[in-house]
C-alpha cells in the first residue's frame, strides 16, 4: 500500500488536503496530510519567527519515521517542494517517488526568496514589515487561477502568516535533485512555462511532467484530478 505524505505551501495546513486525502483513501492507500510548523493549527508550538527552513524539512522527515511509514510517496505543493525535496532524499530506501505540485523545487545553498530574482529584496522587505512572517494572500489575488468564489473565500479563511525564516534559509542536498523519482505538476493557468530550474531537471531519466489546466491549487480546483494523477505516479 502506497502511503502519500502531502504537504501545501505557504499559509496553508493539512486541512487544504481534505479532498484529496478522501480520495487517496477510498482507492486504498494510506494519506497523511502535514501542517508544518508555524502554520494552521501548529502556530505557537514554539516562537513562531524561530521557525527556520530546516524545522519544516525535519517535519516532514520525523513524520515518516514516526509513523514507520513505507512506500512513501511525498507531495510537496508550491514552497512546500523545497522542504518536501530535501526529505525526499532523507528518508533514504522508504521513498517511492515525489511529486512536486506546481512548486518551487531546492537547490542546494539557495533559498525560495532566491528564486523571486529582482523582487527577492520587496518580499525580504514585506516579512520584514510584518515582524517576520510572509501574511497571506488577498481574495483579489486568488482570481484567475480556476477556483470559485466559495473555494477562494476557504483559503483565505483559513491561511494563516508563514515564518519568513523558511523562506529565506538556504537549502540542504547532499545529491543531485534529478537523482530522486520525481514527477512535476505544471497548472498551466498559473503559468504555461517550466521554470529554468525545473526544465532542466527534466533532462533526467528519472523524471517526468504533467500537466494541470487549472491554477495554482489544484487541491480544491480539482481534488479529483489531482489525486487521480498521485495515483498513477
């Protein structure tokens, strides 16, 4: 039996894999979805701003070894695949595959704030400004990304600030990214485009893409959908 381990990105909790996780289980697998550190339902665990890029990488990690799970497949959806690719490598002969969901993915030394480029120094600024955590999205901002007022008003209700710290510690790998199975979800109405990074990993082997016609949280535009293609990773 496959055991998916699923974990969003920034400001969400396990809660945004509530469909996904029914589906998985009704096709018989097991389905653990995470919150990480500092989020959700796990805010105030531990000073919150103290969360750096490693506790989320050892969330992730521990939960595997605690439950004992095997046949692991690990989901990481948009920051998430940066914590979520550095455990993947981690937890060693229990990985089956992982799946990156329209996410960020690590490179070893970088943060995710690297990869905003030239707008690396507005998001430095604004976690700054919000005494150290990067705050949630506006209803505005979610538009055009295929969800419906009433799956919009959801995420926002339930999205909570996201420790700056992990956004800007670097990562850790001891190996080429393109060693591990992988396979990469692209939800073209975000952005039809591979990022540089991304493309360039799938010259590996052992990678393979998939492509998504909704935004950029497939987990309640199309639950379905999205589990169906975790089942045929």
């Amino acid at each position: 039996m496959t055991q998916y381990v699923l974990v969003a990105g920034a400001w969400l909790g396990s809660w945004a894999w509530d469909e996904v996780v029914a589906e998985l289980r009704a096709a018989g697998h097991g389905a653990h979805a995470l919150t990480l550190s500092g989020l959700a339902d796990r805010r105030g665990e531990r000073p919150d701003t103290a969360v750096d890029q490693e506790t989320h990488v050892q969330d992730i990690v521990g939960a595997v070894e605690r439950h004992d799970l095997r046949e692991v497949v690990l989901v990481g959806h948009s920051y998430s695949g940066i914590p979520v690719g550095q455990a993947a490598e981690r937890i060693g002969d229990r990985l089956t595959r992982v799946v990156f969901v329209d996410s960020n993915v690590p490179t070893d030394g970088e943060s995710f704030v690297s990869s905003w480029a030239e707008r690396a120094a507005e998001l430095k600024a604004s976690i700054d400004g919000n005494g150290g955590f990067w705050m949630p999205l506006t209803a505005e901002e979610y538009e055009g990304q295929g969800l419906t007022d009433e799956q919009i008003a959801r995420i926002v209700a339930g999205s909570t600030p996201h420790p700056g710290a992990t956004l800007t510690g670097p990562a850790r790998l001891e190996r080429p990214l393109g060693d591990l199975p992988a396979t990469y979800i692209k939800c073209l109405l975000d952005w039809p485009e591979l990022s540089p990074d991304v493309a360039a990993l799938m010259k590996s082997d052992t990678w393979r893409l998939v492509e998504m016609d909704t935004g950029h949280w497939p987990m309640f535009s199309q639950p379905r959908e999205l589990a169906r293609i975790l089942l045929d990773s």
